[in-house]
C-alpha cells in the first residue's frame, strides 16, 4: 500500500466514526427520559455497597484500612461514571445478532464490525456523561466525598476511562463470539460476570480483599477496567503507579483486540446464518 | 359468593395448571439451580468480606446476617415464582386489550389477575432461601423457641402480602401511564437493598424502604423474628400496616380498571 493510500483509509476510517458517533448522540439524546431512568436505577447498587462500608468504617473507629467514609463516598461516585463507561455491546445479543441474521448485514460492510459497535458505544457515552453530570452533583451533597484531585490525575483519568472502555468492549466481544459455537452460553456469561464484580472493585475497592484476591485481580483485566480508573480519582496514587496502570491498559487493550481478531477469524469461518 | 374458599380453589386450580406446563420443561431446574447457588456463594463471600473486617453491622452480628439473607432469597423466590409474572402478564394486558378475557369471566378480577401465573422452576430460590435460613437459625445463639417461630411465620405472610400491594399498586399505574415495563428493573435494583437490615441506612433511606418499597417488612422484620428481636407490638403495627395497604389497594384497582378501555372498540 502506497502512503497517500494508507492515508486515504485512515481518513476514511476517522470519518467512519465520526458520523456512527454523531449518530449515536442523536439518537440517544432522543431517548433521554429512558436513559435517565436507568442511570437512577442503577445508582441502587453503589449506595447500597456505600452505606455497609460507610457503617464498617464507623464501627471500626472512622476507618477501614485507612479508608473513611468520606473516601468510600468518593470512591462510589466515581464508580458510577466508570459503571457507565464499562457499558458495551452485550454478550447476551450475540445470540440474536446470529439467530436473526444481523450479522450477514454487517458482513457485506467493507469495514470489520467491530467498528461500528466501538464507535456508536462511543458516541453514546458523551450523552451518558452529560446525563450523568447533575446525579454526581446529587450523590455529592448526600454524600460528602473527600476528593484530592491532581491535575496528572485528572488528565490520568481522562485517558483510563476510555482505556477501560476499549478492554471491555473486546473483552465482552471474545466472550459474545462463543455464540459462533454454542449457543447454550447463559452459565458461562454468569460465571463471567461474578468472576468480574468480584475481581474488578466493583463491589468494594480492591484494598479490602484478601492478599491473594488482588494478587489474582492484577493479572486479569477486570481490575483495569474498574478499579483502576476509580482509585486514580477517588484514590491516592503515586504518579508511577498511575502511568504504570496506563501501560497495563495498553497491554490489554492490545491483547484483547489481538483475541477479537484471533477469535472471529476463527467464528467466521463457521458463521453460516440465514441473510434477509 | 356462596362458598367462602372458592378464591383458594380457584388460586389452586390455576396453580396446577401452571406447574403441569412447567414441568415440561425439566432442563430448567437445573438452570435455576446453578444460577441460584451462583447467587448464593457471591452473597457468601461478601458477607465473610465485610466481617473480616467488622465483627458486627450496625448491631446485628455474622450470623443474624446470615438469616437477613436467607429471607432475602426466599421473599425474592416468591415474588419471582408468583407476584412479578403475574403483575408483568397484568401490564401487558392492559397494554394490548387482553384483559378483557379476565374481566369477562365469573370472579373476582383482581384474584384471577393475582393468580393465573406461576412460575414453578423460579420457586427453587425459596427452597435454597430456607437452607440457608435453617443454617442461620442453628447457629444464632438465641434459642427460637415457638412464639418466635410463630412471629416469624406471620411476618413472612405480612411481607408477602405487603410487597404483593406494592407491586399490585404499581402495576395499576398501567391503567393511566402505559409503557410500564421499566418499573420491573427499578425494583430488582431497589429489592437488593433488602440483603442488609434496613437499620443501616440513613434516615429518609430507611423510611422509604420501610412505606414507600416494603422492604423493611419484606426481609428484615422476618429474619428479626428468626434472631428473636421481634416484639408484639411491631408485628400489630406491621398487621395493621398491611391491612390498610390491602384496603387502599383494592381501592385503588377499581379506580383504575373504570379507566381500562378495552380492546374491542
């Protein structure tokens, strides 16, 4: 490939995203009431982990392993932007996807359609931020979190929340694609997802487990797509460990578009649905 | 009505039916069983998480915790086996009109509309809910003796019925707003909150956990029955509560069918 048409393709890619983007933001802006309703449903979850820390914490005098409530507050609020950005395309519409024949659609694509599920989640997230904006306002006056934000963790942040977003996007692609085999995958998916809240921070930060726990939570990707980016926020990282957690990101995000490619070359290969 | 427990033989009859269809279908159980215990060891372990580093929540130890759960997965079994199927196939009929071959029929709407679903297979969270609560009973220090086991059988019925109101008056929210599909994941989401004792939450929390969503009568006022800390004048209060809620209810469901239009127009 000549360089004027490698660039031409890298535009065209670009301009791929930029207009599934847009059209993500429009289309979800208009459904604006039912996503709304579903960030104040999910919001349960975290304040409910929040207030048995918080009662632990005082029950202990104030703390548990250094950690106040103040600090679980903040930890929780942040949480809940992270919750948002950890939504992809489900494993659970793998199913349907090739029971219905999308997926035949999607082939005649002269782009992998990988593409177009990591640009229109993308673009959705911009509406769920700006959605979410006023509920951190709300849960902060409840709450009272105690930040402590530096201007490399904020910029930190910026960058793992979108990291976060590309591991879990493939992640939760390699375990849709199990689909191409079998599609008796329900059990499997729920093994998946308790391994993941368990190992992720999402139930409570990762300080709080057992030794062993986090040592098996650094080698799985779980961790860096949940706990890390809270605690550069809501915790106190040392700027090594920061950008040491930023290189573990690239790692597995390079690992996991890696699999993508490995697996649906692979799945293809058996894909043999009805088109329409 | 002539005879006094026709609602009982009617509420059975369609019970049969539901569960003669149900057992079609045994790879089911196995399913559920899986899915249950999966659910059972994740509350497990984070009930041993947090003990490992408290050794009592907000005045309730280990163990009485333990008992919270176990009512937690038996009241969740029985609100998905009979109180949530029948109030979605509710909705969806309001939706589409189909109520009206309810309506037309020689009984009493709202127990036909209360009854004509189960879903057995959904009930094996019930039967893991009193394992685990039998478990929890053995090891509380506390004797249970039979008053407390009686207290605890009658504030699982009040429970029962309490949150069978909640979801009823919810679901008659259907009459006027029609798109209420999304009440089903507000209350799953709302439910979990019922896996600690509501003691420990803040406040207004706790009063509206306690008369807006009953989870406080649901869960907790049981499993203080089971760690003998349920006192008379509670379950009265908890009676009483419950007989209004019925009352308000009832009225509330033939304020709402009078807006029901029907489906043959």
């Amino acid at each position: 490939m000549t360089a004027v048409a490698a660039d031409r393709r890298a535009g065209g890619m670009a301009d791929f995203y930029r207009t599934v983007m847009r059209t993500a933001v429009i289309e979800q802006f208009q459904y604006r009431a039912a996503n709304y309703a579903y960030m104040v449903g999910m919001i349960t979850e975290p304040v409910i982990y929040l207030v048995v820390w918080s009662t632990v914490a005082r029950a202990q005098g104030g703390a548990v392993e250094g950690i106040t409530p103040g600090e679980f507050a903040a930890y929780y609020i942040v949480w809940t932007l992270v919750r948002n950005m950890n939504i992809v395309f489900t494993p659970y519409g793998w199913e349907q996807r090739i029971r219905e024949g999308h997926l035949s659609a999607m082939l005649l694509r002269p782009v992998h359609p990988i593409h177009y599920d990591l640009a229109f989640f993308a673009g959705w997230k911009f509406v769920v931020i700006v959605l979410w904006l006023p509920l951190a306002a709300v849960l902060s006056l409840v709450f009272r979190p105690t930040f402590a934000i530096t201007p490399l963790e904020a910029v930190v942040f910026t960058v793992a929340i979108w990291g976060a977003y590309l591991i879990r996007s493939f992640m939760l692609w390699v375990l849709g694609m199990v689909t191409f085999w079998t599609t008796r995958v329900s059990a499997l998916y729920e093994l998946y997802f308790t391994a993941e809240l368990l190992l992720s921070g999402r139930l409570v930060p990762l300080v709080l487990m057992p030794t062993w726990v986090l040592a098996v939570s650094n080698v799985l990707p779980f961790r860096w797509t949940f706990g890390f980016p809270i605690e550069v926020l809501a915790g106190d990282l040392a700027p090594r460990e920061l950008l040491v957690g930023l290189a573990v990101q690239v790692l597995w995000v390079a690992l996991g578009a890696a699999l993508v490619a490995g697996v649906w070359r692979l799945g293809i290969a058996r894909y043999a649905a009805v088109g329409n | 009505m002539r005879e006094p427990l026709r609602p009982l033989r009617l509420a059975w009859t369609f019970f049969r039916i539901s569960a003669l269809n149900e057992l079609q279908y045994r790879v089911n159980f196995f399913l559920q069983l899986v899915q249950s215990l999966v659910a059972v060891a994740t509350a497990l372990a984070v009930l041993a998480l947090v003990f490992s580093h408290t050794a009592q929540l907000g005045g309730w130890s280990r163990d009485e915790l333990l008992a919270v759960l176990g009512v937690h997965i038996l009241m969740g079994g029985v609100i998905r086996a009979v109180i949530q199927p029948n109030m979605q196939r509710l909705i969806d009929d309001v939706r589409q009109g189909t109520l009206d071959y309810a309506l037309t029929k020689p009984a009493d709407a709202q127990l036909l509309a209360s009854t004509r679903e189960f879903r057995i297979w959904q009930g094996v969270d019930v039967l893991v809910g009193a394992v685990v609560l039998a478990v929890a009973a053995v090891r509380v220090e506390a004797a249970v003796g039979i008053w407390s086991a009686l207290g605890f059988a009658v504030a699982l019925l009040l429970g029962a019925i309490l949150v069978y109101c909640f979801w009823l008056a919810l679901t008659i929210g259907a009459f006027w707003i029609v798109r209420m599909e999304f009440i089903v994941e507000l209350f799953d989401g709302v439910y979990q909150a019922g896996r600690w004792p509501v003691t420990i939450y803040p406040g207004w929390l706790r009063i509206g956990f306690t008369f807006l969503v009953p989870i406080a009568f649901a869960v907790t006022l049981p499993a203080e029955g089971v760690t003998g800390r349920l006192d008379g004048a509670t379950l009265a209060g908890a009676a009483a509560f419950t007989a209004a809620l019925l009352a308000f209810t009832r009225w509330l469901w033939r304020t709402g069918l009078r807006r029901y239009a029907g489906a043959s127009a």
